[in-house]
C-alpha cells in the first residue's frame, strides 16, 4: 500500500475588543495537511492584527497588519513524467509488481548511489521518489494596511492610505543519484536546485469625500483623489551540474560550474480618479466614476489613458405601489469602458539569454516586432439585472445580463517568417463575452423552531470573435461570427453515417486538425439547502457543469500502458501470439474521396463503402487508436455533478455555559467531496484534464468545533 490517509486540522483563535475610541482584534489560525503520499504534509499559520485609533474628534486612523507562513518539506509533482508517483504506479507498472517489494529502494552495497526499481530506462521507484527526491518550498506573506482620515468639516472629508504587500518564496529541489528521466532531464549523478522569488506591492493614495444630504430626499457623496502603486517581481534560480558526493545537496558540491539565472521586472502605475454618487428617496441611485492612468509599460503618449463608468438603479417598489404578493423590485444597470496595460517590458525589443557556447553566453535576437503606437487594451462593457422578491421575501429572483468587448488588445499577429520575425506585437481584433446569471431563493418552511431555506444558482458565458486583426475572416478554425472556445485536434475519418473508415482494418484519421466542439461549458449550476430546526442545522450544497470538451489523456496512456481494465482480453493475448483476431467496426473505402476544411466540414465526398471485414492485431489495434495522439479516441464531455459539501451542526443551550467564561459552543461535522456524477474515468473533471495526475480527488469528513467568549 503506497496512498496514506490524508489528514487536515485547521485551528484558530480570535481575540476582540473595544473602548469608547478604540478597537482591535488579534487572530492566530494554523493548519495541517498530511498528504497521501508518503512524506508530504503542508503547514500554514497566520497571524493577523487589526485596529482603530480615534485620536480626536476629526481625526482616525486605522491600520491591519498580518503574516502567512506556509511551508512543505516535500510536495508531490503533477505533471506527466517519471517525477510523479502515479505515472509510474498506476500508468506503467504491471501486475506482476508489487509495490511494497520496493520499499527498501537502494541496491544493497550501493546505497545512495543506484535506485532498485522495476525499469532502469523510464521508470522511477515510487518509494524513492517519496524519500528521495525532495522538493519544498517557503511562501512568507506580509501585507500591511494603514489609513489616517481627518473630517474637515461634518461634510468633508479627506483620506491617506497606504498598503503593502511583500511576498518571499523559497524552494529548493534535492534529485538522487540514479534518477530516471527523458534525455536530458535524467540525473544519474543527482542535482540540486534552489529558487528564490520576491514579490512586492506598495499602493497609496489620497481621497478627498463630500457628503451632504439636500432637502431629505437627496444624497450626493463626491469624491476625488490620486493614487499611485509600485510593483516589483524578482528572482533567481540556481543549480548544480551534477554532484560530486552523492546526497550532499549543495551548490558547492557541483561537478561543472554551478549555473545561475535571475531576474526583475519593474513596474509603476500613477492614477487619478473621482467618482460622483447620487441618491434619491432610496428610490434612485446613480454612481459615475472617472479615471486615469499613467503605466510604465507602454511608451508615450499611449501610456496616458482614461476610462469612465456609471450605475444606475431603480427601486421600482418604492416608487410605486405594489401588489400585497411584490415585497421588493429593483432594476440596474451598469456600463464602464476600462483600460488596462501589460506587463513590464512587453513592448520593448530585448535580446532573449541563449546557449553558452565554448564557454561563452550568447543572446538572441527578438522573435517578434513591435508595433510603435501600442495602445491599452480596451473592454466596453455592459450589464442589466433585476432583484425581485416576493411573499415578504419567502421567494427571491435575482437575473444579470452581461456583455464585454474586448476591443485592441495587444496581440501578436503572424508574419511571413522570411522577414526574420515570428510574430509582431499590434493591437487588434474584437471578442465579445455574454452571458446570464439566475439566482433563485425560496424558503418553503418557517416557522419559530422550524426554518428551510433552498438557493439554486444557473450561469453560462461564452465568446464570440467579433473581428480579426486584418480582416481575416477566420483563424485556427475560429470564424467571425462564432465562439471562441472551439476545441480542435485530431479526429477519425467518418462515413456520412458516422462509421469510422478503415484502411487494411485499422482507422484512418483526417489529416490535419479540426474542430471538435467547445471548451467552456454549456453552462454550470448549484444547488444548496439549509434546515434548522431549534438547535440544529444541516445544510448541502450540489454544483456541477454540463457540456465542454475535455481529453482524457489519462485513459489513452492506460490503454497504451496495458494497465486499462479494457486490454484484459483474449485478443490481446492473440495478437503477442502473433494472430490478427480484432476486427473494428468500421467501413472500408471502395473508390472515390472525401476533403474536409479546416473546422472539418466536408466539402466535397465522393467515397463509395463496404464494411470493413479485415482483422488485425488488437495491439496494433491499440498503437493506432491510443498512441499516435488521436484526440477524439479519449475526447468526453465535462459534465459532472458533485455534492460539494454537507454540514450538521448543534448549537448548545446557552445556560450550559451560564457560570463558565463561554458563551457559545457549537459543534459541526462536515463532509466534502462525497458524491460526484461523471461519464469522465479515471479522472475528476472538476479541475482536471488532459495529463494532469495530480493526487486522486478523496472524500474529507471532519468536525468543526466552536467556542466564544
């Protein structure tokens, strides 16, 4: 038995209180994660500290401060590779392996140096890697908040804030002697590798407020001030060209010069902005904001940029009167056109870092050209809702419309490749994004001892290419006019009746990539309920997604590995005998043929058919379907139900505790990931596709305890 028990505590401690012109609160949480494979556990803790100051009449300030530690001596890998333990557990070892014949991992004598596994050319012993090849990893996080705000007068008011946030992460990586990878990546001598990564934001500001009420119906609230935020991202990664001693992992101990890299990215914003917001009877309420911003990753004058919005709702149940069943009618709607920059650098032409030759380091020309008049990129956007209510709230609808346009975002087009240049940097193109949110609230049950209250939640958004950078009428299979999310790849030759054709008994694949349906989901829902009943309460939540294309790379390497309960047949015991006994269901091509475009419609057909009756080796059968990439051999839908979590509670009687320092207590136990609805094997479509092998998706039940004094 490889896969442990996992195992999570989460505890914390909250510390609250008040005077006439003060407050704080001091918190101090810890959690425990013990992983499911051997010799993995996280730890995190948090401390935060938070507080208010009336230092006179006018003048306040406030300030936050908290720390977040979270450290892993090892943490397991989850990409496809001989580095992750269910590549070479559930993948490619046989049957005839037994796991825990591998736990003493070393070849007697060679301890340190040779791993015993069961393939010396791809595959890594699982118990080695979990002891052996070490990867961990520090993330400090600080952030820091501090404001001062002085009333000028009863209706004005003006504001200084500051916030700070600075993150470190360290890491290192400890690879063995014997370690098996692909070509390069093997290290039969061992490595070992460290990163260093910061990163630091700071944000301040000043905002000057005005709010004053007119003739008790009216509500203004202005507002203007300046900002300024400064970003700094940087690094360096270091690692051993092999070791000298075999499990001493330090730099020092390279056999070749250590190699080193690092780098840093700058970048500042500087904004002022002002907002105007106007109330009428609590019938009417209007909001305008403007901004501008000044950004160092774009060049002049396009580095200035302004982008306005407004809000507007109507609380139609107040304006007018409504029958006894309409408890509350609002209606909204919002518009903004934003302006956003890119990345430090992104629009300068830099030499890239190349190989080092005869000792030498070498730098590459750029692949791409640069537009000189790039520009922000620019979203439109508009939204429309309605809040309804009825039955004094026992019934609840709440319905958004939305639409973006995405308008010139910077982009890299294509170029004839003669010029030197694999791309060039321009603004271009339109995308359109839309969709619609529902939200329902019903309370069918309440009563004093007796309440039930049920949310149900449906949404989908999709995107649509509006315009081509140089009026292209389509690209990648993706036309103007139609959904952005298409999902392309490999599929099989098909009759128009759909039956898959065959040349000499084995399947015959299109050549060249088409368009398989869409990635993003027909749309995605949630269900959640909630009883109580005097002291206790018990509460479920379901969610899931229906449609969406996903490929199962998981499945396709169990058929090729022979480890999918799917190969335990004869035929494959007939094809290593050397017998062609497998005869796919399919059809065989007469005379005549047939040419797809690129999105894989056919466009001309002049094939004739008889079904296919040529057996061949159900291995070779395997290689052509499973090995050779064809997508839609192992392409699902991504439809999945899962019941997200469920809650009991008990809440005990206050006068229990009437002569302790408590007063509350209450008690939870909590189940996650219990229930989950898939046509999707062998993987959790819930996060995961492709080759993803990340730790199976595993049940939690737990309890909660909870005190107050």
């Amino acid at each position: 038995k490889f896969l442990r028990q996992e195992f999570i505590t989460t505890d914390n401690l909250s510390i609250a209180g008040k005077t006439d012109r003060s407050d704080y609160r001091i918190s101090l949480s810890h959690l425990y994660q013990k992983g499911q494979v051997p010799n993995t556990h996280l730890n995190a803790t948090t401390a935060s500290m938070a507080g208010s100051l009336k230092l006179s009449n006018r003048l306040k300030t406030e300030a936050t401060i908290s720390y977040n530690r979270q450290y892993s001596p090892n943490y397991p890998s989850a990409g496809y590779g001989a580095d992750n333990y269910f590549y070479n557990i559930m993948l490619w070892m046989g049957p005839e392996v037994d796991i825990n014949d591998m736990r003493d991992y070393w070849q007697p004598g060679k301890e340190n140096i040779q791993q015993k596994t069961y393939n010396y050319t791809w595959y890594n012993n699982p118990w080695y890697l979990a002891n052996e090849y070490l990867k961990s990893y520090t993330n400090d996080v600080i952030t820091g908040q501090a404001n001062l705000t002085y009333d000028i007068t009863n209706d004005l008011q003006f504001m200084v804030r500051s916030g700070v946030t600075n993150s470190n992460v360290f890491s290192d990586r400890k690879t063995p002697y014997s370690f098996i990878y692909y070509s390069s990546g093997a290290s039969p001598q061992g490595n070992y590798q460290i990163e260093r990564n910061n990163t630091f934001q700071i944000v301040s500001d000043a905002l000057l407020t005005y709010n004053k009420r007119f003739f008790d119906d009216f509500e203004v609230t202005l507002s203007a001030g300046g900002s300024n935020r400064f970003n700094a991202n940087s690094g360096q990664s270091s690692n051993t060209v092999g070791l000298n001693i075999p499990g001493y992992f330090n730099l020092s101990n390279s056999i070749s010069p250590a190699q080193t890299s690092n780098y840093l990215r700058e970048k500042e914003v500087s904004s002022v902005y002002g907002y105007a917001d106007l109330s009428y009877k609590r019938m009417v309420y209007l909001s305008i904001t403007g901004r501008n911003d000044w950004t160092s990753t774009l060049q002049k004058p396009y580095n200035s940029f302004f982008y306005p919005s407004a809000t507007l709702g109507l609380v139609v149940s107040e304006m007018f009167k409504m029958p006894d069943f309409i408890t509350y009618v609002k209606l909204r709607g919002a518009w903004a056109n934003v302006s956003t920059d890119t990345d430090p650098y992104y629009t300068l032409a830099t030499y890239g870092t190349g190989r080092r030759w005869d000792g030498n380091l070498s730098l590459g020309l750029p692949g791409s050209l640069i537009a000189p008049d790039i520009r922000p990129n620019q979203t439109i956007s508009q939204e429309y809702g309605a809040e309804l209510k009825f039955l004094k709230n026992r019934l609840g609808v709440d319905f958004t419309y939305f639409t973006y346009d995405d308008k010139n975002f910077i982009v890299q087009a294509p170029v004839s490749q003669a010029s030197g240049y694999n791309s060039r940097l321009v603004n271009g193109g339109i995308v359109n994004r839309k969709g619609i949110e529902l939200v329902l609230s019903v309370t069918p049950i309440k009563t004093k001892n007796l309440r039930w209250d049920i949310t149900a939640n449906y949404s989908y958004a999709h995107r649509y290419r509006k315009e081509f950078y140089g009026g292209l009428d389509q690209l990648e299979g993706v036309k103007v006019g139609g959904r952005e999310d298409i999902y392309r790849g490999w599929a099989w030759q098909r009759s128009p009746e759909g039956e898959i054709v065959t040349v000499n008994g084995r399947p015959q694949y299109i050549d060249h990539v088409i368009n398989l349906g869409y990635s993003d989901p027909d749309w995605v829902w949630g269900v959640g309920s909630q009883f109580t009943w005097k002291n206790f309460g018990l509460s479920f939540l379901f969610d899931g997604r229906v449609g969406g294309k996903m490929y199962n790379g998981v499945e396709a390497k169990l058929y090729e590995g022979g480890t999918h309960p799917g190969t335990a047949n004869h035929y494959r015991d007939e094809s290593y005998a050397g017998e062609a006994t497998y005869l796919l269901e399919g059809v065989a091509v007469t005379e005549g043929e047939a040419v797809w475009d690129v999105q894989g419609n056919i466009v001309s057909d002049t094939r004739k058919f008889t079904p296919n009756e040529t057996k061949v080796k159900y291995i070779d059968h395997l290689f052509d379907t499973y090995v050779n990439g064809i997508t839609e051999a192992n392409l699902y839908d991504r439809t999945f139900g899962k019941l997200r979590e469920v809650t009991l509670t008990y809440d005990f009687p206050s006068r229990l505790f009437e002569k302790t320092f408590f007063k509350s207590v209450n008690i939870s136990l909590v189940g996650r990931n219990l229930l989950l609805f898939t046509k999707v094997p062998f993987m959790d479509p819930d996060g995961y596709s492709g080759l993803t092998l990340s730790e199976p998706t595993y049940r939690n039940v737990g309890f909660n305890l909870g005190c107050k004094f």
